[in-house]
C-alpha cells in the first residue's frame, strides 16, 4: 500500500498514506551510477566542508532549526502522511527531540573534539608528548528506516555535518519525501550546494550507496539487511554503525507505581503503532501484581483512538505498510496457536474506531488494533522475533533473577525498562541487563536525549549514534606525538648490541612497570646505551 516501484514507473518512487491510500507525492529514484556521482561530488565537498570553523557549522545547523521551527506543522503532517504515525506524535517524538538534538551538537561539538592531550606516563620524562585531534571521516553514508523518517537521518547528518563530514542519505523507500525534506532544510539553510545529498530508492539503492564506498556508513534497520551492509560493506572496509532491531523487555515489580507502569507499557507498546525500536514488546510483571496490571492496560488502551494521523485526537496510526501488517497478523495468530489469550484488540478487522475513518467507502486494511496478550511465555516465537506492531504481550514471574533472565533471553539488547519504587532494586536489576539503555521508571524515549548514547548490545546493532559516542563515530582520532628534546638518538634504535639487549631489559623490566623509582635504577644503563651509539 506504500510506496511502490511499477514497471511504467520504474525511475519513479510513488509514496502513498497507509491510512488512506491516497498518493502523498513522488521522487525520481537514482541508478547506481547516480549514487556513484553523488558520493564522488560529495567527496569534493567534504574537502572545502571540513576546513569550516565551528561557528560556521553551527551557524548552519542552527538556521537549520530555525526553518524546521517555521515549518513545523508542515513537517509534522508530511511525516504523518507518509508513516501514518499521528500528528501530535511527529512532533513530540521526531521533530522536538531532533530540534533537541541539532541545538546540542551544534553548541557542543567544537569543545567535544577539541584537541586533548593524552598522558603517556614515563614516556614525558623522556620529552614526549601526545595529544589526539579529530578528524572527520569524509562522506558519511546514511540509510534509514522509515519508522522514524525524520529525526533519525536528520540527527546524524546534524551530527555528521557539526564533525566536519559531508553526507549522502538514501531515505527509505516509504518515506521518500520526508528525505526530501531533510534535504530542502540543509539547501534553504545555506548549506554549500551538495553538503548534505539525498538519493532515492529502495534496497538496491541502499546497496548502490554501500557499494559507492562513503567514508563511514550509518544504517539503521533490521537485522536482516544490518547483516548484508556489513558484509558488503567489508569489501571496501567501510566503517559501518548498524542500529538494528529489538524486542525490548519492561520489567515491572510488585512494589511499581502500577498506575504509572500501566500507562508507560501502553505508550511504549502502542506509540508509532508498535513501530519503533525500542517499543515494549515483551512485559515481564510480578505474579503477585498481574492481574491488576492487565487490567490497567486494558483499561487504558479501551480508551484510545485509532484512526488516520492527521486527527489531534488519534493516539494510534495504521502500520506503515503491508509487510508489517502481515508480520503482526501472523504474530498474533502464533501467540494464539500457542495457548496465549488475547485480552484486547488482536483482530485486524476490527473497525477504525475514528469515526470519520470509520464512515469512509473505502476500507483501508493498514490497521491493526493495540492488542493486549497475556500467557506469553519466551518459548513462543512471538516473543522471540521483533513484531514492530501494536502488540503487548504479558509474562509473569517469581523472582528477581527469573525476571532478569527472562529479559536476557533474546537475541536482542537495544533498550530495557525495570519498574519499582526501590531504587536501590531498580539499579541493580538495570546493570544486569544486555541492553544499550535501560530505563528506572521510564520507558522508550531516550532516543530523545541527544545527549545519551543510542545503541543496542548483541544482534540489536554495532556502535552508537547520539552522545559523545555517537560523535566519535563521526571523526577518526589522530595521534600527533612530539618529540622535544631531539637532540639524542632513542636508545632503542639500530644496531643492535649485546649492551642494547642489556637496556631493552631494562625497558621491559623497570620502565615497564610504569615504577618511576624502578626506572631510575636504569638509568646508567641507559646512559651506557646512549654513549655506545653517540660514538658510531
Ligand atoms: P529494512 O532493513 O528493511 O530497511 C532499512 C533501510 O535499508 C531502508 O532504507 C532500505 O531501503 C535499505 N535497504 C534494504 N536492503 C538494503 C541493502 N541490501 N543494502 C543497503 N540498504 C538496504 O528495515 P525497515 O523495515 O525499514 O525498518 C525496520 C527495522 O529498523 C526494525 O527492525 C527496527 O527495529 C529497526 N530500527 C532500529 C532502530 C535503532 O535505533 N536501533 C531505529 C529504527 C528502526
């Protein structure tokens, strides 16, 4: 139902709304040879773009913010019709925490990598000195998912951009016009014409991007196609940051706010209709405290509006395209073959409860309903592969430690949450936890902290994106290394000689222990040393 390639449209891309089917727009879509030229042309740039001060980088990034700021209804409702996610939604959790994000990178970034010397211990009594500098990669390569087309490519140019770099986004095929925009804000912000390209496409063009060797490749997406980037990716070494896929576990206690927690796992299940990384997607709660907790969620997600995007009041969009849909579906019915109890939703055709979406002629089957799931257990392979959908099923537990190998118990590490009101509990049970993030009473949005970083253990994604860590991905670290008493030569030079030898184990024996009192003890040793090679 979304964007589609056809063979009378083959250069083109068609972007349609999955809640209403309608045609948003369409982008031309670029041959491999295109992608070739846009890396080289970035290439160019980035050599006249990484001699820029910080304060002209963050002038940019900063008039950026400001044409984002002016515009931000338009945005919002362009990145509504083309993911399907609500209004209010493209703007609490895309555009705010990128604005967010943009401000912080682009006042930080030159104390960040600014030039810092390194103690290198014994070396300085010697007259050595270190210190590292930090040098942008080039063209940065960035290749996005669709869920959140906005913030996430946006972010990482900001962030690419602030280090130096140059970049070339290839947005996802189902959100090509919100790519698009990214691309007019960096152009209408004064950016040197080509700073910050955008190339379209599906998969292919993706791998035309990979294949075109940027400097640095930023990919985003699942686990699936995180593997066929890193591999080709290989061939030319490119240094790849993959953010991957998740089924994140939130961890509640029999002494959590309840209220509080039930509010939280119906947010973090059902935002972006279940669609986002780290949305909740396997509820572990105390045997003790279930029941009532069930029945909060249900509670609260009876209550919510499902409909099109662009209605203020809709809380939950349609999915974003066919594929997840039948993802979900097909979830929905294992966890049903497998003994679990669906308490709310779980049935596509249930009908939009927005009553406008409900009048019109033409159904759109893109929805599927917030479904509330108890009986899960973590052998069911629902609660073992990513859904990405409005589903939130519930396990129980006895202890802590079950809790916290229960949550372990995935192939995935991206974020985790753990609700209790002792704190002292929550911290420990947090550092248990093979995730990137883990939240204490608090679930999903710390992508939206730029200033953290964002990245996911074992199969939820290599390196990080977002904080100094994501930075540093973004630049290569130089070590300039001084020598400033080169008058003698070093004791360890050629040739070689039965009194070096003696010195060498000098070296290994005291200097080595970085003893400053051992290394005294060498000393006529070395003195030895240096007289036998002043004299040749
Ligand atoms: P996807 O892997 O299908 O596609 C992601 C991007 O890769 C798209 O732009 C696509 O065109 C491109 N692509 C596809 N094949 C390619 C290839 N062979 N070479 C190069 N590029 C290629 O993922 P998706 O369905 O768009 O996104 C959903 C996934 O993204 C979920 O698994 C979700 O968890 C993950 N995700 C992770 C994070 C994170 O921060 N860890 C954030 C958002 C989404």
């Amino acid at each position: 139902m979304s964007a589609v390639l056809t063979a009378e449209t083959a250069d083109e891309l068609i972007s349609t709304n999955p809640a209403t089917g309608e045609e948003v727009g369409r982008v031309v879509t670029a041959a491999p040879e295109d992608v070739q030229a846009a890396v080289e042309g970035s290439r160019e740039i980035f050599h006249k773009w990484k001699t820029t001060s910080f304060a002209e980088r963050k002038a940019l990034v900063m008039r950026a913010r400001e044409i984002i700021l002016a515009d931000i209804d338009g945005i919002a409702k362009l990145i509504s019709a083309e993911s399907g996610k609500p209004f209010g939604e493209a703007i609490s959790m895309e555009i705010a925490p990128v604005l967010d994000l943009m401000q912080w990178v682009a006042r930080g970034a030159e104390k960040m990598l600014r030039p810092k010397r390194v103690g290198i211990g014994l070396y300085g009594l010697l007259g050595r000195s270190s210190k590292k500098i930090y040098k942008p990669y080039g063209v940065v390569g960035i290749i996005p998912a669709w869920n959140y087309p906005f913030s996430i490519p946006l972010g990482e140019a900001a962030m690419a951009v602030m280090a130096g770099n140059s970049v070339v986004i290839k947005p996802s095929e189902l959100t090509p016009l919100v790519g698009e925009k990214i691309g007019e804000i960096f152009e209408t912000s004064g950016a040197p014409d080509g700073l910050v390209q955008i190339v379209h496409g599906a998969g292919e063009t993706g791998a035309a991007l990979v294949d075109a060797a940027p400097d640095k490749l930023m990919f985003t997406g699942s686990v699936a196609t995180g593997k066929k980037i890193a591999k080709a990716a290989a061939e030319n070494l490119t240094p790849t940051v993959l953010e991957l896929g998740g089924k994140d576990p939130m961890i509640v206690f029999e002494d959590a706010n309840l209220e509080l927690a039930a509010g939280g796992a119906v947010w973090g299940a059902f935002c972006n209709a279940g669609q986002s990384c780290s949305s909740v997607e396997r509820l572990y709660v105390h045997e003790s405290v279930a029941d009532e907790l069930t029945r909060l969620i249900v509670e609260k997600t009876r209550a919510l509006k499902q409909g099109s995007g662009d209605h203020e009041d809709v809380s939950i969009g349609p999915m974003s395209s066919e594929r997840q849909l039948k993802i979900v579906e097909d979830h929905v019915a294992a966890f049903r073959e497998a003994g679990a109890k669906i308490e709310f939703g779980g049935n596509a055709d249930i009908p939009v409860r927005h009553a406008e979406d409900a009048d019109k002629s033409v159904r759109v089957p893109l929805f599927f309903p917030p479904t509330v799931i108890t009986g899960a257990t973590n052998d069911m392979r629902s609660m073992r592969e990513e859904t990405f959908g409005p589903t939130l099923p519930i396990a129980t537990f006895k202890t802590e430690e079950e809790a916290i190998a229960l949550a372990n118990d995935s192939e995935f590490g991206l974020t985790a949450s753990v609700w209790t009101r002792d704190y002292a509990k929550g911290r420990r049970v947090a550092e248990q936890i093979e995730a990137g993030s883990v939240c204490i009473n608090e679930v999903l949005y710390t992508h939206g902290i730029g200033q953290t970083p964002w990245g996911g253990f074992k199969n939820s994604g290599r390196g990080r994106t977002h904080g100094i860590e994501g930075l540093m991905e973004l630049v290569q670290p130089q070590h300039i290394h001084t020598n400033r008493i080169a008058l003698l030569p070093n004791a360890w030079w050629m040739p070689y000689t039965p009194t070096a030898v003696e010195t060498f184990r000098g070296f290994a024996t005291k200097f080595a222990s970085g003893s400053l009192l051992k290394t005294t003890t060498m000393m006529p040793q070395l003195l030895k040393r240096l007289k036998e090679l002043l004299k040749r």
